[in-house]
C-alpha cells in the first residue's frame, strides 16, 4: 500500500450519535404502540418500521431481532432509560430500602408500584403473551419474575429487620404476600377490569401491604 494511500475511518460525529439515538427511540416508541394493540405475536418488524418511518433493514441493524426490540424497549420503560442500571439501583428503588420507618417505606413501594405499572403493565402483558410462543421472551419473562419477587424480598427483609413484621409472620410467607399484592396481575384486575385509577390502586396497595405485614404496634 502506498504511504499516500490511508485507510478509511468510520465515520463519526455527536451529530450522527444524536440521530442514531433519535431514531431508536422512534423504532421503540412505534413498536410499544403496536405490541400493545396487537400482540408480540401479531405484530411484525415490517409493520414497525413503517410505523417508525425507517426501513426494514435500520430495525434490525439497531435490535437483530423482534425479541431483541421487545427486551430493549422493556429495559427502557421499565428503568426510564435503556442504559440505566438494574432496579435494584434505582434512586427511587434504594429510597425505599433507605427510609427507616417500615410504614413509610410501604407507601414509598406503592408509589413506585404506581409509577412503574403506569409505565410498562400493557406492556407486561405483551411479554407474557409473547413468552408462549418465543423462548427468547419466555426467558425474559422469567428473568422480569425473578428480579422483581428480589426486589419485593429486599424490601421484607429491611422490615424484617426492624422487627416490624407481624409476629410469625417469616420473610419467605411475607415476601409471597407482598408479591402478590404488588404483582402486575392485581394491576391488571383492579385498574383494567374494574377500572380503578392508578391514585386509587396505590392507596389500596399501601393500606393493604401495611395490614398484611406489619406488627400492629408498627402502623401507628
């Protein structure tokens, strides 16, 4: 190769990162419109590029595939950023775990419960509907189970703790309770079905978490 002669560079600029960047939060924001009203299964890569306005070929160079897009735009609503940490790093999931008076910090975990089902429960229901057919998203529907029964456990445990948890009442059977009652399903029952609003849901899930497990002396 002659001295004269340099090898090409990618090229690459802010202004170029900011467009990539634009244009995958349009790939996403297009993709949750559809998987909502049609389903992981009844919806196609096709009809989400021209949902997005991009080509077939930009969705997939940007996610692989459509598993790949449902997991990223999963991460991104759940944690508010694709790139964010875990929830279990969350500023508003520590401050939970932070607060040290056990009523508090039960109505901090209904208002995160709130917050976090407002954002991604019609998604969730994607994801299990998706896990049916896809083992890619049945994996992920395990690990968003997991993480999330963790997560309600480290909060018990912080209750535990204190020694505010109702006389017998051990981590595992409390940590299932608070499960339960924060699971996405009950969302789904209680605003879907019997059209609650999302205020009402939260009040009911704090008074409700704050009965089931904590000692009497503990609520006032």
């Amino acid at each position: 190769m002659s001295d004269s002669v340099k090898p090409k560079r990618a090229y690459d600029s802010p202004r170029r990162r900011a467009q990539a960047a634009a244009t995958r939060t349009e790939i996403l924001a297009a993709a949750q419109s559809l998987f909502e009203q049609g389903g992981y299964a009844g919806t196609t890569i096709d009809a989400i590029a021209v949902e997005a306005g991009v080509s077939l070929k930009t969705v997939y160079i940007a996610f692989e595939t459509k598993s790949g897009l449902l997991r990223a735009l999963w991460n991104a609503r759940l944690r508010g950023d694709e790139r964010a940490p875990s929830v279990a790093e969350l500023p508003w999931y520590r401050e939970v775990l932070d607060e040290p008076d056990p009523v508090r910090q039960l109505h901090l975990n209904a208002r995160n419960a709130r917050g976090a089902k407002v954002r991604v429960g019609a998604l969730l229901e994607v994801v299990r509907g998706g896990a049916l057919a896809d083992p890619e998203i049945a994996a992920l529907w395990e690990r968003i189970q997991a993480e999330f029964h963790d997560n309600q456990r480290a909060i018990v445990q912080s209750l535990h703790r204190k020694k505010a948890l109702k006389p017998g009442l051990g981590v595992d059977r409390a940590t299932d309770i608070l499960w339960t009652l924060n699971h996405p399903a009950v969302w789904q029952l209680l605003t879907g079905e019997r059209r609650w609003t999302p205020k009402r849901y939260e009040q009911w899930l704090a008074e409700a978490s704050c009965a089931q497990l904590l000692r009497a002396d503990r609520k006032l």
